[in-house]
C-alpha cells in the first residue's frame, strides 16, 4: 500500500526534511497547500500533481490518506481536528499542540474516525536513541542518578520568525525544550515529582532556560535550552557504575546522519558510531501504524505525559516571568 500524502505549510522542516523522508519511504506527496508561498518550485522539486493556497482544498481531496502538518504551534490544534474530521491520518510537528486538554480531545477524535495520529519527534526514531535506552535497560552504567539534555542555537532574525512570536507559540521551551523534555522521558519512563525554573525572556517569550527536575526515585535532570548560544544538542547521562553521552542527540542529520554513544566503564571510553535516517525511518514508522493499526510507535499515552509536563512547564515560565 502507497500512502498518499498531503502536506500543510511549505515551511523549512517540510520541503528540506519531512518530504524528501516520505519520497524516500515510499510514500506519494500528492498535494502541498501553502498560503504564503509560492510553491512552483517545490512542485517541480518534488513532482507534486496539485498546489494550493486553501488548506481545507487539501483536506476535501478524498485520495489522501495522510497529512504531515508544520504550521506554527498554535495552529496545530485546529487543523489536527480538521484533518481528523475527514478522515485523515495526521503527523503533525512538535510540540503537537499546546495543552493536555487539547490533546486529549484530538485523541477521542482519532478514535472515533478510527484514524492514526502522532507527533513529529524524529531522533525517536534513529538507532542511537533505540540502542541508548537498550543499554540502560541492560543496565549498563548501573541505576541512573543523573540525566542532562541540552538544547542550544543562535536565533538570527528576531523581527518576524515564529519561533519569537507568542502569539504564534514561540519560545525556545516549545521549540527546542519539548525534545530535552522528551528525550529524559523515553529513556527515564519515570514520572516528574517536582521541578524548578530559571529563564531568560526577549521579544516576550522564553529565549534561554533551564529546569531541574526531581523524577521518581530520586533521579536529578536538567533541562537546559535557548536561542541564544553556541549550537549544541546532547544528552548525558551518570549511573552508579558508569556515564553515557550523546554529543549529536537531536539532530543527527547535520552528521552525516550517523549518531554516537560514549560510554564510560571501569574508566574506559568506547564509542559506537550508528547511522540512520531519522525522518525516513520516522515516515516508515507511522506509515507502517497506518497499515497496521495494532502498531504504535509513539503512543498517545506517551504524548500525553508529554504535553502535561510540558504545558505545567510553560505556565510555571509565565508566572514566574524573568529571572536575570
């Protein structure tokens, strides 16, 4: 079975990642809807039949079976409901939508229309992250005291880019923070028992943060995230019998799409180097759930867990305001 696509927005993750993903997965982009830009290239790019400047147009094309949605956060919710509404299968970017209550109407939706729906984390899905929770498992630095993911970039345009819009849900705790936060949930599985913020805000969003957080028995993490510094993307993690780093964790595309572990035991240093496509296998992934119905390979209890730690996270930022 061919899935056939849709794709709302021609933003950056979309034309230069997610669409080159589904080509490469098998997948057939049948339309793309846009209505700010012109989309005559990406439609000879990737061999589009239809463009369109109305999103609703897309959705009330009965051929298509999915829709990969990178419109800006606080648009994800409605267009979800929508494409939900006529019966399509969404992938929509992260963070998926803005609070748990929405998440949980779109959940008794997708039941009812007997459709998938799933948020767009791809470093899910390369095998340094799959092998990364296997040696955890197998235990492997011992039990787990300490965990630490960090999330950093310069932000060039602070006029007009979304990411700085609050109205649009900017902020660098939904755009790079959500993966910090998730990455210490999938490979914690352990519940937040409580938590402290420190942020810095300009263009009246979150622009550089960082929360501690306690997690069940005893283990300590940092988040620690902003649009302001040096690029950087790991995760770290001490046991009580030895350390594991991830130095490329999120974004394993800018190297050469291979991903490393570092692991410390006995004071020695072994590195696996793993390769692997994160956004095709992602692609491969939720079209293998459309499929399979059986199959989840992120299941809405987790992005739940996800969306109420991270929507507790961004009301606390609020309330709290500036520090330094």
């Amino acid at each position: 079975m061919t899935i056939k696509w849709g794709i709302l927005s021609a933003a950056t993750i979309a034309k230069n990642y997610v669409m080159p993903a589904i080509q490469e997965a098998g997948g057939n982009i049948l339309a793309i809807a846009s209505r700010s830009q012109d989309l005559t290239e990406i439609q000879q790019a990737f061999q589009i039949p239809y463009t369109l400047n109305d999103y609703n147009q897309l959705l009330d094309m009965d051929e298509i079976d999915a829709v990969y949605i990178a419109l800006p956060n606080s648009f994800h919710f409605e267009w979800i409901m929508k494409a939900i509404e006529h019966g399509k299968h969404v992938l929509c970017e992260k963070p998926i939508v803005l609070s748990l209550e929405e998440l949980q109407i779109i959940q008794k939706k997708s039941i009812e229309k007997k459709v998938k729906v799933m948020e767009a984390f791809m470093y899910r899905f390369h095998p340094q992250i799959i092998e990364t929770k296997k040696l955890l498992e197998e235990g492997a630095i011992g039990e787990v005291l300490t965990i630490r993911s960090q999330f950093h970039f310069t932000l060039e345009n602070w006029t007009d880019d979304i990411r700085v819009n609050p109205n649009l849900g900017g902020g660098a705790l939904y755009d790079i923070g959500c993966y910090c936060i998730n990455v210490q949930q999938f490979l914690l599985d352990k519940k937040v028992v409580t938590y402290h913020v420190l942020q810095g805000r300009k263009s009246n969003v979150d622009v550089h943060l960082t929360i501690q957080v306690q997690y069940e028995d005893g283990i300590l993490g940092l988040i620690d995230c902003s649009f302001l510094g040096e690029f950087s993307q790991s995760v770290d993690l001490i046991g009580t019998e030895g350390s594991l780093r991830l130095p490329f964790a999120f974004r394993t595309d800018l190297n050469q799409d291979f991903g490393v572990i570092q692991l410390i035991q006995n004071g020695q240093l072994s590195s696996q180097h793993i390769e692997g496509n994160a956004y095709k296998n992602q692609i491969e992934h939720f079209q293998k759930s459309i499929e399979q119905r059986e199959f989840q390979p992120y299941s809405f209890d987790s992005m739940l867990e996800q969306v109420a730690i991270l929507e507790e996270f961004q009301t606390t930022l609020k309330r709290e305001g500036v520090i330094g």
